[in-house]
C-alpha cells in the first residue's frame, strides 16, 4: 500500500552460511541498485537516489541463508520487477519478486451544479488512487447512468478523479456514485439525493421550517409516549437488561468498506448449476506450463558459471485440458478435487496449446484457483489474492458467462462462492487443470 512498507524475503535452499556472500538487490531489467550488503555490512556507495533513507537490510538469519530487505515509504514507482542475488567465489543464487503498489483513495464527495436548462449536473471528485480507478454511478440502487470522467495522474504519481452525470430538476432520485481500486477489489461510494419538492419548488426558507415542523412534532410524540409508559408503571427500570441492535454505520459520505466488488454480481450455486454440462478431461494435451515460485525461494547452483544467467524463478507444471471449447453462452460444471495436496483449476484460451512457456495468469489467458501446501489456497490474479476457505472443498464448481465475461468459482462441499474473475473474452475457452497426481 501507498506510505506503508514492503518486506522482500530471500533465501538460499538449501541453507547455507552467507554472512561472508554479497547479497544485493535490483530493481526494474536496467538493474538499478536498490541495496548491497558486501564485507559483512551494507554497501550502499551506488544505491539509486529514489532508495536512499527507505531500506533496511534484516539479517538476524543470514547463517542459514534467510535474509530480507525491507522497503519503507512505497510509492507508486516503486512497482515493477525485482531481483536478489546470493554472490560468492563458489556460489550463486537469485529470486525475482513482482511488486505491485495500490492505493486506496479518499473519500468520494458529491456536488450538484444547477444549469439554464433545469437540470442538475452531479459531480463526484476523489483523490489519492493507484493504480488507475474503476467509476461507476448508479441511480435508485439499479439504472447504470452514462457518465463524463476525468482521470489526472498527479505529480507524487497518484490518480484523482472527477466524474459527473447530468439529471432533470423535476426527478425524484437517489444517486450513488463509486469509485473502486481494481487491485484491492475495494470501493467507496457517495450517495446524493434529489427530490423535485425540496428541490426545485420550495425556498430554502420554508424547506428549513418544514423540517424544523417534523422534528417538533416527532419530540412531542416520543415524550407524550415516555410519560404514558411512566404512568401505566412501565418505565425504565435501572435493573431491567439493556438490549443492543448492531446496525451498519456509514459516515457523512456514505462511505462503505465492505470488500465485496461493486462492479460485479455473480450468480448464487443453485442459479449456476441450472446451466450444468458435462466436460472431459483431453489426456492428449497433458504439456508442461510454467509458473513462478511465490515463496521466494532462489534458485541454486554451486558453479559460478551460471552468473550470467537471465532471471529465473519458473517451475513446470504439467497440466491437462478440457476436450470441449467455449465460445459463447453459460455453463457450469463441477470437478473432483478430494485427497489432492496441491492442484490449479479453471480455465485458459484455446491458444495457449500453441504458446512456449508462459505464467498462468489473466494477463496470459489464464483464470484460476489453486491450492498449494495442502492447506493454502489462492486465486492467481494480479497480484495473486490469498482466500480463506471455511470448509476444505471436496468438489469445485465453476460457471462461465462468456458474454459477461464471469467465470466463478464455487465449494459445493458447502455451498459457498470462492472467487470470481471478470475479464472480456476474444477467443474460445477450455477447462485447464494441474494436480499432484495429474491423473488418478
């Protein structure tokens, strides 16, 4: 996040003593020096100025290999690739790191700007954003609305906006503007009322003495019901338990952080399961895919002559796919998963069979959800998103919305909604899948 601090792990495998090694990190494919540690202590003679003062060089375990670098202050540019490298006379070793920096944005506020022809032109503005955010207006909770926006990178490497929509003085609407972070999945939202009453036919004057009317009457009712529940001998008791009712607070704004994405609505399970099919897996397209390491680890050689090398970190995998390809439509199926330790499911393009290596991501055509470890589970987007499974599923369900661009994930073990990417398909889509074992 944007202010806050970063910690790129790096170590050795297997472990070794690396007080006596250079270990050095690197930025970007120009290799600018972000920091060295040489002689035992941090070297820092060549650092790139934008690093100076922001790192920190955490070595309690570089005996047994295990370092970190910690990055204070992130900044916008401070995303991109990342490089480690372990240097001796007999030994080297390296781990290459994606970073990716969000932030997340003030407030939004909203304004209505009256014009000659009896309308009202409602502008939004926030500030703070990165990387570029996602807009959307809705109004009475269900009409999208065409909208004018601007979005301004701002010279500390931020984005504002200011969006606006036009409506008719004489309308009665509630209007909800949000402004959402793609990376977070998070959203913030303004809402605004219009009523053609208060709005265009009464002076401010009597508005203010109309609703002055309401409240006085609304006191006069509660402390006329007070004195009768006093009188019938039912009136507060200091003895008596006090009930409390959770309510959902949202400040002057209308701002609300729950993490659910406005921008999308997928289906429940038992809507997804009415478009059911039947897919087989294609044996004849089992092909190794490669994907990056995510714990860090570097990989190890004792030659000195692999120094040169380019960066590394990709593993193979080697996965299968489905026969049937999609290319318009809704479906949804259901595959078994129980007993595995580590599996990748979902689905990529048509295409890939014709690729060399690639990472499986969105970016490289690729929607899914794996588990790793036995017991960790993630959805393998930009960047990856850790999910936290209530009940381990022994069936995985996924429903595709070709023309929405939907493909959702499920835990039919208990009924639950994982995952869901949005994205805008070109081409046809097959069911992609990894396991250990691949097949039974």
């Amino acid at each position: 996040m944007v202010g806050e601090e970063a910690i790129f792990p790096c170590h050795l495998s297997p472990q070794m003593d690396a007080q006596d090694m250079d270990v050095t990190w690197f930025y970007g494919e120009s290799l600018e020096l972000v920091h060295q540690y040489k002689e035992r202590q941090d070297y820092l003679n060549h650092q790139r100025q934008e690093y100076k003062g922001r790192t920190e060089f955490l070595r309690d375990d570089i005996s047994t290999g295990s370092v970190a670098l910690k990055l204070h202050h992130i900044r916008p540019s401070d995303e991109g690739k990342y490089w480690c490298l372990f240097e001796s006379s007999k030994t080297y070793g390296e781990a290459e790191y994606q970073v990716y920096v969000a932030g997340k944005g003030s407030a939004p506020h909203i304004y209505a700007v009256n014009d000659e022809n009896k309308r009202h032109r409602l502008v939004c503005t926030s500030t703070g954003w990165y990387p570029e955010p996602e807009v959307l207006w809705r109004k009475n909770q269900e009409t999208l609305l065409p909208q004018d926006t601007t979005i301004k990178k701002e010279e500390n490497g931020l984005f504002s906006v200011e969006t606006s929509i036009t409506v008719s003085m004489n309308s009665i609407v509630n209007v909800s503007c949000f402004i959402g972070n793609p990376l977070l999945r998070q959203k913030l939202e303004a809402s605004f009322s219009l009523s053609d009453d208060l709005s265009q036919n009464n002076p401010p004057g009597i508005v203010i003495w109309i609703v002055t009317g309401v409240l006085v009457i609304a006191v006069i009712l509660i402390l006329i019901f007070v004195i009768w529940k006093l009188k019938k001998g039912k009136g507060v008791n200091k003895e008596d338990p006090v009930s409390y009712a959770s309510v959902k607070v949202e400040n002057e704004f209308g701002v609300n952080n729950d993490e659910d994405d406005v921008f999308r609505d997928e289906p429940d399970l038992q809507t997804a399961q009415k478009y059911r099919v039947d897919v087989t897996f294609d044996a004849d397209t089992a092909r190794p895919f490669l994907l990056p390491g995510m714990d860090g680890k570097s990989s190890h050689s004792s030659s000195h002559q692999n120094k040169h090398r380019g960066p590394q970190g990709l593993e193979p995998l080697y996965c299968v796919l489905g026969k049937e390809r999609f290319t318009s439509g809704k479906y949804y199926w259901e595959v078994q998963i129980e007993d595995k330790m580590k599996w990748i499911l979902g689905l990529c393009n048509d295409s890939v069979m014709r690729k060399g290596r690639c990472e499986i991501i969105p970016a490289t055509e690729f929607w899914t959800i794996s588990l790793k470890k036995g017991n960790q589970y993630w959805a393998k987007s930009r960047p990856p998103t850790r999910l936290h499974l209530r009940v381990p599923p022994k069936v995985v369900g996924i429903f595709l919305d070709y023309e929405a661009g939907c493909i959702s994930f499920y835990n039919v073990t208990d009924d639950t909604h994982i995952y869901t990417f949005q994205d805008t398909f070109r081409e046809a889509l097959r069911l992609f899948m990894y396991s250990d074992p691949l097949f039974p």
